[in-house]
DNA sequence: ACATATCCGACGAAATTAGTCAATTTTCTA
DNA sequence: TAGAAAATTGACTAATTTCGTCGGATATGT
C-alpha cells in the first residue's frame, strides 16, 4: 500500500462526487474547480477509478462520473490501490526479492506496516467520510466558493464576487 | 509521517548496526556490503541518525558507528522521522493549508491516518525486531554471505564464488 | 607516517511522480 | 444534422525525489 499525492488526490474526487452524484452525474470540472485538481489529471485518475469498477461515467451534456454502488461499499484503501500502480513486486513489497532473490533485513517489517495502513484504511468509507463534520464543513464551503454547471442549458451568467471569499 | 526508502534504508542500516556493535563499531563498508546500499548513501543518513543523536560515530582504525543508547529506546518512527525532511508543512500534512490556505475536503483523514502509522511504528523498537526470528535468520545469512573486515590488518583474501546466489 | 574511517558539502544521473496536450468517441440538444 | 458537452485514450513534458559520486577534511590507531 502505497501512500502518495495521487492516492490523495483519488479519495478528495471520490468524496466530491460521492457528496454531489445524488441528484445527478458529476463532471471532472466541477471537480477540478472545487478541489483544484487539474482536469487533466482528474481525467487520468478517473480512467483508473473507472476500470476498477468504482465509477460509471456517463457520457455527453449533463453527463459526468456517479458512483457505481453504494457509498458504504468504497472504503479508502481501495481508491488508493485502484489508482496507484500494484508495483510491489519491485520494491520490498510483494515478494521477498529485496536482497538478491532473498528478503531484506526489513521485510517482515514493511509487510507488517503495510497490512496495518491497509486494515486503518479499509475501515474506513466514503458514507463514513460523508458524515464526518469537518468534512461536511469543507464540502459547503467549496460549494459556495465555485459556481458549478449544474443548469444546463442556462443562459451565461456573469458570477459576480468571484475574488472574495 | 512519510514512508519513503530512504526512511527503510535507514531502518535496515539501524538493525543491522545494532546487531553487530555489541562488541565493537560497525563501519558503513561493512553496513554496506551487508545491506547492499552504497557507502556515499549511508554516509549521508548516518549523518542525519547522529545529529538526530541515536548513534555515535568512532573514528579511526577499527571506528565505525554504534547506538547511543540502548536499542529497546530506538523505535521505527525515530529512525525515519530523523532521516526524512520535515516538509509536513508543504504538504497537506502539517498546517490545513492544502487548499488556498483553508484545508482541503481530507484533511482530517491524512492527519488521522499519519498518526496511526506513527503510532504503530512507535511500539516497535530495534531490540524488539532483533528478537524476531525472520530477522535473525537473514542477519545470519548476510554474516556468512559477507567477509567483514572485523580484524583490522587481516591479508587481503581473494574471496571467490561472488557472481552466484 | 600511514592507513582507516568518520565527516561534510556539492554535484549529477536515474527513477518516479505530477501534470499537460492533442485527438477521438459518445451523446445530448437544438 | 450540426454543434457542443463531456468522457476516453495515450503520448509527451516538467518537476521532484532518490540514489549515488566525487573530492576533500578531520580524527585516530598502529
């Protein structure tokens, strides 16, 4: 179980769009707006989170990301092993080739850390997350930080106050 | 917390210093060859391990590195926090500031889980994980694998059969 | 004196991570 | 059917980190 930005970046979208799919699909816009993760980078992420099995995405105006089942049901630590590459065969993760074919001096030690992150975070969902209140604090103020898409077909709106907070 | 190899480097160059100083100091060549990572490399997280006070570097003939205190009272976060900038306060990790001064949506999450690893590695220290049986048994084999320099004016022995496993 | 070995800082290559760009496909709305 | 919205894909670049090298300086045992 790897720990990076990347991993990091995965669970904010994943709780943007668990906090906003209800009514309907999330865009990687809206996203990359309230969370300031490049779109382009969403994009990566999401094609990831997809193939695993975690998002649908739905293609076309109004279209964008859902969750494909129940918030309860996607804990933390399968985000992060969905975006992040399963190298632990090179590095002293997977096997025990650290050394020469053999195990390093350490092995033992990683695996076991490893296994502990991995159970923290499995205990952990994104309904869980949802209903956390500092979590719930930060999502509102996103909201009204960033103006999203939501209206389709609504006429251009010139969104005053847009430098204040 | 961050876990990165370096940190698990100088874990490993920990263990095996305090399994070998029991009578003398162990020399980073000898570290080195042991642990296959290179001397430049352990001179520079050797630096960081003494000025974090946990060894104690002898110079000259026979010199070499040994623990400054006893090896129940070094634990797995000591080492790695010692080795590891303390950039917490670029990241996400320290302040809330990860998203324009304000924390981000998970914040909170990161911070939790930072202190579940701390916490886990703090239980452990060197002489615990020296009592293992696994690190014991590779410790061995690394002894037979590697001729040290333990006697300091030994003739030079052309030591055969080093391209095999 | 000389060899061993820590100590120190700057430098550079390699690997990894983070992010960009360009193009395609699908689907909705008009 | 045209046009726009949005996912989808993959190659490419930039930034960071890790790993290792080099050249020296200092201390110390024989």
């Amino acid at each position: 179980m790897r720990l990076t930005t990347k991993g990091r970046y995965a669970v904010t979208a994943m709780l943007d769009v668990a906090y906003h799919s209800e009514k309907r699909p999330v865009s990687l816009t809206d996203i990359a707006k309230r969370q300031n993760i490049s779109l382009s980078y969403l994009e990566q992420l999401f094609s990831r989170l997809r193939r695993a099995g975690m998002v649908e995405g739905v293609r076309g105006p109004g279209g964008g990301y859902q969750l494909s089942r129940d918030a309860k049901l996607i804990n933390i630590a399968d985000i992060i092993t969905a975006v992040d590459e399963p190298l632990d065969s090179t590095r002293c993760g997977g096997q025990g080739n650290c050394q020469n074919d053999q195990p390093c001096l350490t092995h033992d030690l990683w695996m076991g850390l490893s296994e502990q992150i991995r159970l923290y975070l499995s205990t952990i969902n994104l309904h869980d997350l949802l209903q956390r209140k500092n979590v719930r604090r930060v999502a509102q103020r996103q909201d009204r930080r960033v103006k999203i898409t939501a209206v389709i077909t609504a006429p251009r709106e010139e969104a005053g106050a847009e430098t204040g907070g």
